[in-house]
C-alpha cells in the first residue's frame, strides 16, 4: 500500500492479514525495480485486486520517490565545498596575542 525508500531502493509494503497477530511483520516490503517503467508495472501487477483508487496513490508515491532519489543523486555528484569551523575561544586567544 505505502512506498517507501531506503539507500536508493524503493519498496512496496503491503499488510498482510495472516500476520496480523504479529506486529514487528505485519508489513509485506517488496523491493520495486530500479527502472520506473518497470516499477509502474511491478506495482499494477502487484496491487491487481486492490480498489484502483489505492493503486493510483501507490502510484503517485511512486512517482515522488523515484523523483526525489533522482534529485538526491544528482546532489550527490556535486562537490561541495566542506566548512571548517574554528573555535571562538581559539580565534579570541589568538587575537588577543596578535594584539601584543
């Protein structure tokens, strides 16, 4: 029923009825195919006997999590510059002793 995405993958979870007396399984997680297109049919064939209103939000979030995992390589790639952070009590001793 949810999507949800962990470490580049984008998984369908579904709750099963048999697992209802135990909580830590209750969700059914079934990793979705890297390809969108791919991932859009997994998810039809998948959720086929679902009401289609809970397939077409599947499918949107689908869509928002393959959107942001894009986003999020592509800021990946790009080398930022790392900020250093100095001290205010090392930067004040050392204009004190500039100052002498």
């Amino acid at each position: 029923r949810c999507n949800l995405y962990r470490i580049g993958i984008a998984y369908l979870c579904m709750k099963t009825v048999e697992r209802a007396h135990k909580p830590a399984t209750l969700w059914h997680r079934i990793a979705l195919d890297g390809n969108y297109s791919k991932a859009l049919k997994q998810v039809d064939s998948l959720l086929a006997h679902w009401s289609r209103f809970l397939l077409h939000k599947s499918k949107q979030r689908l869509t928002k999590i393959t959107q942001y995992l894009l986003r999020t390589r592509i800021l990946m790639r790009e080398k930022k510059p790392r900020l250093v952070t100095i001290p205010a009590r090392e930067q004040q001793r050392e204009s004190r002793r500039e100052f002498k």
